[in-house]
DNA sequence: TTGAAAGCGCTACCAA
DNA sequence: TTGGTAGCGCTTTCAA
C-alpha cells in the first residue's frame, strides 16, 4: 500500500507538499497541485489515518457503551447516534457491557489505550467514570451517573405518573407494577412516579414486584398473576413484560383489556403486534441517543451546552390494552 | 497523559526497557521490571495503541457493515460477533448501510484509511468489494457476495422447501408467498426453493408477492389479502411481515390457523409474542455472527479454512400459526 | 541485560 | 510556493 512518500516521488515533489494537496491546506501551485493528485490516483493512495491520529493525538473514534444489543430500546438509540457521529466525520466503536461492571472496566480499558475522542455510556455503575483515566468528553445516556457527568434521559418519574393516572381513571383498584431491577435508575423513578400518584388514593391497592429485565422472568409474572386473580391493572416496566403478562393472563383466561387493563413502557415496535396492541409510556429513543451524540460533539468542540442534564418528555399512547 | 518517555525517565531505564516490559518481551532483569512497574503504575501509564498499530500497521479493529441496526435479525448476529472480537483482542466499528451503497462506499473508504483488520460484510451489492484497495480478509454474511469471498449463509433453498412442505401437508391449496425484494440473494433462494416444491402438486395455486421490506408495507399485504379471500396458506419472508399478515387478517375477519395458515421466517422473539404464536423457519442467526467472526479470525492468521462457503442448516419451528 | 537509534506515515514549522 | 525536518509514541534491531 502505497504511502505518501511514494506519492512525492512519483509526483517529484516533498511529502510536504503532497500534505498540503491532500489536506488542502496552505500554499500550492495549480499544476504542482495536479502532478501530485496524478499520483495520487496512479497510486491509489488513500492517507493512513493512524499516522494522522498519532500525530494529532485523536482517533475521531467516539466510544459507545450499551447493556445489550439484543434490545429494541437500545438499537434504536444506537440508530439516532450512528448518524450523527458519521456526519460529524468520526465513527464509532460499540461496545456491550452485559451489564457486568468488569466489563465496562475491560472496554473503558480498550477505549483509554486506544484514544477515542468521546464517550456515550449507558450504565448502571455510578462510579463507573472513576475507573477510566480518560480525560475526554463524556455522554450519560438514559442513566445519570453523575452530578457533573452530562446526561440524556427521558423523564421517567412523569412516565410513571401518566401510567399511573391513566390506570386509575380506567378504574383500576387493585394493580400491580411489575417494575425493573432497584439497581436500574429509570425503573426507581418510574415506580417512585407511579407510587406516588397511586398513593392518592386510599382506595386502590398496588403490589409491586420487581424483576430482572436480562432474562426470561415470565415464571414469576405467571406465579403472581395466578396467585392474585383479583388484579385489574397493570403498569409494566417494559413493553416485554407487557407482552409476556398478557401471554399469561390468557392462559389463566382473564381477557385484556375487559378484565385486566394493561400500560407498558417504551413504544417498542412490539406493542402493534400483540393482540390486543399495548397501550405504553412512549420514550423518545432515537432522540436521546441523537441528542447524546449532539451534546457530546458539542463538548468535543469545547462548544457551551445549555444544560448538563437534559430531560425529555415522554408521552402515553392508547391502544388496545386499556379501554 | 504520560507516554512511555516519561515512564523511562522516572525509572531511570531506556524506553527500550520500558516497551520490553509491557510487552513482556526480551530479557529484563528482575529488580529493573518492578522499578518499570511501580514508575507505570505512579504515572498511570497506559501505552498508546495508536502508535503501536502504526508500527505494527494493524490497527486491531474488524470494520462490520449491516444494512440496518433497527431489525432484530441483524442484532443477534451482531451480538454473537462481538463475543468472538472482543475475546480475539480486537476492537469493532460498527455500521449500517441502510442498503445504500453510496455508504456502503463511504464506510469501505474510512475503513480503508483506518487500516481495519478484517471485515464482515453483509451487503447486496455484488462487486461492492471491488470498490475497496482494501487487501485484507473479508467475510460475507448472510449472502454471498462474490464465488471467492468467503461466506456464512443460512440454507434459505432449504427454508423454501421446508415452507412448502409443511404448507402442503396442511393441506393448503391457495398461497401466497410474500417474498423479499429480488436484490436480496437470500429471498431469491427461498423463493426457489419454495415454489419449485410447490410447482410439484399441480392442484396448488401459488401467488407470488415482492414485498420491499425496508419500509411499512402492511398496507400492499391488506390489499392483496382483501382482494384474494381465498387463499389459505401464507409463507412469510419475515416473522415481521408472518405478524403483519395476521394483523391484517384478523381485520378481515379471517382466523389464524383455522381459515389461513401462516409460517414466518428467521425465528426471532415476534414469534412468541403474537397471538397465536407464528410457526416459523429458525436461522441459527447468532451462530452466523459468531462463525462469520471465527472464519475471519482464521484467515487474518492465515490458518486453513475447511470450506470457503459456510451454509448453516435452518430448522421449521411448529407453533400455533399452523395446525 | 540494557540502551541508542531507526523507522512506522503523517503534519506543521521554519527557511529558502 | 516549496522542501527539509522534527516529532507524534511506540517497537525492534544492533551493539555494548
């Protein structure tokens, strides 16, 4: 592969100047400009970018971490990012952390040998930043990791009250939430949300069950929903979990949404291929993850951001699974 | 940030001996090492990957190009890659075509100047390596892409088959196949298959729908299905489109599997959260990320592959879209 | 067992 | 308008 001293021999001119044509940068005569593409092209010269980053100390690599890929919430926030990284000319390297803290360790590691520019980072581990002498702009994406680290979330505490609201003006007395890990940011304030609004009223009576997202927890939805036939309502922490409650509601023969009334959360493409489509707290996926990686160009440019932590509105939308 | 220079000084040593240290390479003495370690670990020292891949000029990094992050499909082979990179030492950049080749072009170029390693491509245009000075291993997933590129497929002319045969034995007479678009090699093989087993009982009818599966196109379902209320068996080219179809159906007053029976394709979790669940041809979908990924390691070693064209075998899972 | 120095491919400074 | 060259941080030869 040819470098760029081949080019200046061919082309009968200095490296330097073969630097100027190809950078477009500085002082060089039309023609001298011509000989050295002529080169170029006879060469099939492509410029090495790993020199280029050695030598001005940036890869144009933005760093992502994500708990998994195997999640329609989290590809499409990765969708929003892509694009933005490839129009800002960088280009990304993705990461999944299997929600394990070693190995966000492991990559921030890769991520601090090999000079990325920025870092957009979905994780549970508050200290996490800590563990990385990285000294480059960082993104918290649907999770605040820090005071001082900029975040993007949606505002989950409101999803939590419209969920809420919406199950109680549906008539809803007796509802379980079937809610995500405490060790989930998002989930505490969904449930801190929808506690609250449901506390209101000293009639109604909620149960709330906590499950692990990460694997197949449709036993235990199924092991309560037998053991409580009185439930009317359900707020699920996931559309997922709607799903798989609505799977087991029809096996113990409660019908959806005449029995049992059911909200869901994220607007997942799923929630229009159930039967009946699930009524869900809608996030603005693919804007956090566009509007993390806006943010952290701008900090990559030393641009002023309007505020550390941004909030995006969330929204309710009826389908079938509420009346 | 400390570089290596700095290491040697405070340990009074040559860099020499500080490289052959963190490389674990070459004689050092016992006494001079732990002076190098302590002089790291003071500094928080970690080596610049940059300046090794350009020494080494390799950059340790497999470029992976999809058309699109937004399909479950593509996640789960993306997902068992990452396993295999990662565990190889290797880094991944991630994109997405969108099925344009203009960006295919634009990410085999940045590849180009990033000197990646190897590549995985999924891609439908043919001669889209021949856009690319790339020199290095390429592996085309999903489809074929050229007879000298190494490739992992599934065996989609025997998904065909399967479909056909079990639609047959269920007594189907009038089908449909909603099939992929023409440019996409796997749909072509599926349809082969399929209606070539077909074409075996003279008293089936079979219609053949192109269905361009990139946008929402359960509006041309509706009207086909509308228009031709006698057709009692479907082969979907997607588990999306199998759901589609049966949404569409339920609309039409129409009962799955009792007046139409429907098998979906790829086995993804859609399968499991209709109603009823969709009988489906099963892809071992992460298995082809994962050997995709095995197979490029083995030639950037330059190890011996036992076969240039991988296919997987595919398997019809029964579930309650077919009686 | 250690160090000096060349060189990976590029950019940018300074001189000409 | 051009060229020589130092230097980005590292590895590896070669000599000591």
């Amino acid at each position: 592969m040819a470098n760029i001293k081949d080019v200046a021999r061919l082309a009968n001119v200095s490296v330097a100047t073969v630097s100027r044509v190809i950078n477009s940068k500085g002082y060089v005569n039309e023609h001298t400009k011509e000989l050295v593409m002529k080169a170029i092209e006879e060469l099939n010269y492509v410029p090495n970018e790993i020199a280029r980053s050695l030598y001005r100390k940036s890869s144009k690599i933005i760093g992502v971490i994500i708990p998994d890929l195997k999640n329609e919430f989290f590809n499409d926030m990765i969708s929003g990012m892509e694009e933005v990284i490839l129009h800002h000319g960088y280009k990304t390297m993705l990461c999944t952390s299997k929600e394990s803290i070693d190995r966000e360790k492991e990559y921030l590691q890769i991520f601090s040998t090999n000079k990325i520019d920025g870092l957009i980072l979905c994780s549970n581990s508050p200290d996490i930043a800590s563990y990385t002498n990285l000294d480059i702009p960082i993104v918290a994406l649907d999770r605040i990791i820090s005071k001082d680290i900029p975040s993007v979330t949606a505002d989950n505490y409101m999803g939590g009250i419209l969920a809420a609201n919406r199950l109680m003006s549906l008539g809803c007395k007796n509802i379980v939430q079937f809610r995500g890990p405490s060790t989930v940011a998002p989930a505490n304030e969904r449930c801190n949300g929808f506690l609250e609004t449901m506390n209101r009223d000293p009639y109604i009576r909620v149960h709330t069950v906590e499950l692990d997202f990460s694997t197949d927890n449709t036993s235990e939805i199924y092991k309560f929903l037998i053991t409580h036939p009185q439930i009317d309502g359900i707020f699920a922490g996931s559309d997922i979990i709607a799903a798989r409650a609505m799977r087991c509601l029809k096996k113990l023969g409660r019908s959806v949404p005449e029995d049992v009334q059911i909200v869901g959360y994220d607007n997942i493409s799923i929630c229009e291929f159930t039967d009946p489509t699930i009524t869900t707290i809608a996030q603005p996926i693919q804007s956090m993850g566009e509007i993390a990686a806006e943010t952290l160009f701008k900090l990559i440019k030393k641009e002023p951001i309007e505020q550390l932590h941004i909030t995006l509105p969330v929204e309710l939308i009826e389908r079938e699974s509420t009346k």
